[in-house]
C-alpha cells in the first residue's frame, strides 16, 4: 500500500539520510512530501516549506530534524494530524513521543530506511 510520507527536515544532500529517505520511498512508491524551508526541489521532488504549507492527508510524518528544534515544531505535528510520526535514530524526544500519542497520533522511534528495506514500513 502506497502512503503520502511528509519528510521533515528533508536534504538534497545525497550523503545525508533524509535524502535517501525521500529517494527510497520515491522507490518504494510512496507520494513524498519533502519539506525544508530552504529548498525548492529535492531529488526532483517538489520541496513544502513548512508543515503548515501541507494541504493533503499524510499517512506518516518522518522526522529528520535535531531534538531541539522539535518543540517548536509539536504545534505544527499535531495540526498536521498524521497517521503517524517516525522518530528515527537521533531525532527521538521522549516527552514529545508521549505528547504525541496522548493526542492520538501513533509515534515510534525506529529508521524509516530499515522499514522499507525489510517491508515493515
């Protein structure tokens, strides 16, 4: 099943692994929502500058954004309403997670490479 994925904190560097993020799900069929404030286009893909500019449904919100910049950003998570919220590894914040989840979006802290690759996405 194919899903609208927004990833948050989106690089057109090809080192970095928001990059390979966007170009996997790309692979895997997904719709991509990059979303980066200072691009306009990643790996061909059309860049959102913010949360807020997201105007469809997202099935799934991937973080690729530092821990301290995620408070400010809970507004916007939570008027986004995703289905869910991947926290990959080094963006995890327990109390955010947790605030999250009080208002019913599902969160998990795991890598959003590793769930495509093993069809657990």
């Amino acid at each position: 099943m194919t899903e609208t994925v927004a990833v948050l904190g989106a690089s057109p560097n090809p080192a970095r692994y928001s990059f390979k993020a966007v170009r996997m799900l790309t692979q895997y069929g997904h719709t991509v929502l990059p979303v980066n404030p200072a691009q306009t286009e990643i790996d061909g893909i059309p860049v959102v500058s913010s949360l807020g500019a997201i105007t469809t449904p997202v099935d799934t919100l991937t973080l690729y954004v530092g821990p301290a910049q995620l408070p400010r950003l809970v507004p916007d998570i939570l008027a986004l309403r995703p289905g869910r919220v991947i926290f990959n590894p080094g963006t995890e914040v327990p109390g955010i997670m947790q605030q999250l989840q009080a208002e019913g979006i599902p969160c998990e802290a795991a890598c959003t490479l590793v769930l495509l690759r093993s069809g657990l996405f």
